[in-house]
C-alpha cells in the first residue's frame, strides 16, 4: 500500500525475545485500523494524501463542519484526524480501511510522534540540564541556579532564547529510527524497539520516513 504512515495508541512497553534469542524492549503501539477519511489528488490539490481517521467518537460532541466531513465521507465519526502524503500518486479510496500488517512489516525503520509527557515548570536542571552551583566552598542558598545571564550596559537585556526556568514537557517529539520488532495483526499491535514519545494511551503517529504527518 501507498500510505506511508498510521495513526496508534500507546499501550506501554515489555519485553520480546527476538528470533535469534536476544531479549530487547519495545513499546507496544495499537497501530490502527484507520479509515480513509478523504483524499488529496495531486492533479486537483498539488500533492497526494490521504487522510486517516482513528479513535471512535460521538458525533453530537464534534463540531458541525466535522460532523458534515464524516457525513460527506460516509463513515463513523472518530476522535483523531491526520493527514500523510502518499509514496505513490494513487490515494486509497474514502472509508477503505487501513490496518497495521498493510503498512508495516517486521525488519523496517519508523519514526514515532507523539505528546511528551508535561512536567510543569521545572528550572533549570532539570529543564536543560544544568550542572548547578558547588555544594561548599562558600556557595550560599545558591545551588540549583542558572548563574549570571547576560551583561549590564550591553547588551542591557536578555537575549531571546536564553535558557531559563520555564514549561517543561507537553511537546510535540519524534523519535526516529525505531526497529520495528513485531507485528500482530489480529490484535492490531506493532511493537518497536525502544522508547517512544507520550504516556500510556497517549496518541503517536508512525510514519516510515522522516517527512512529518501533517495535521488535519
């Protein structure tokens, strides 16, 4: 199949002895199944995409233009919407739809979006890694500090982008080259080695080359 991507659910990670005897971690991702919503055509839109549906909803609760796209497309209503650009230029038809084993197989290399996990404000130790102040030798209530941050005539302010204090977490993060170890398509799972973005439940995009998803 052309679509180069889908849209999973985090369900958490274990462990899985490979062919070969090796025991390696994976997260354990419910790929799918996702419905073809509607379509781009490159004739008509400039580029080739479809996009995928995944996560039931109730209708009553979406908006009434989404509501008038699930109509128009003939399927159930579901929670997220994404868009992938196709590899070829012949889009899938609308309301088909698309499960793991269609897209992904055992042995190949994905790249894994998703939310991180938000962590509040944190400062800057734990935000950026900082080492910190000396624990004696005359440091005085002045530990886990940034230190100096900029001049005093010049510039006479803080450069934009200097690392601070701050929010930390609930971004959007991909990780890349992720192995992929197994695929189970009567339970709709793909399992890749390592971590990847997000917490447990949380919605990832897996996408086979580098060329991010575009939301819908």
């Amino acid at each position: 199949m052309a679509l180069p991507g889908l849209i999973g659910r985090k369900l958490g990670m274990t462990q899985v002895y490979t062919a070969e005897g090796v025991l390696v971690p994976v997260t354990v991702i419910q790929a799918g199944p996702c419905t073809v919503i509607a379509t781009r055509q490159r004739e008509r839109d400039g580029y080739a995409a479809a996009q995928l549906g995944f996560g039931t909803a109730k209708p009553s609760r979406l908006q009434k233009a989404v509501q008038g796209q699930f109509k128009k497309a003939g399927t159930g209503a579901f929670t997220v919407l994404r868009e992938f650009r196709l590899l070829g230029d012949e889009p899938p038809a609308v309301g088909a739809e698309v499960r793991v084993s269609e897209v992904f197989q055992p042995g190949e290399v994905v790249h894994v979006a998703g939310l991180s996990k938000g962590r509040g404000t944190a400062g800057v130790m734990k935000r950026h890694k900082f080492a910190g102040f000396p624990g004696s030798h005359g440091t005085h209530e002045y530990f886990r500090h940034g230190g100096s941050i900029g001049n005093r005539s010049y510039p006479g302010r803080i450069f934009k982008g200097k690392r601070m204090a701050g929010r930390y977490g609930a971004e959007w993060v991909t990780t890349r080259n992720l192995k992929v170890i197994a695929v189970r398509p009567e339970e709709n799972l793909l399992l890749v080695r390592g971590a990847v973005p997000g917490a447990r439940n949380g919605t990832v995009l897996i996408h086979k080359h580098a060329v991010e998803a575009r939301e819908a």
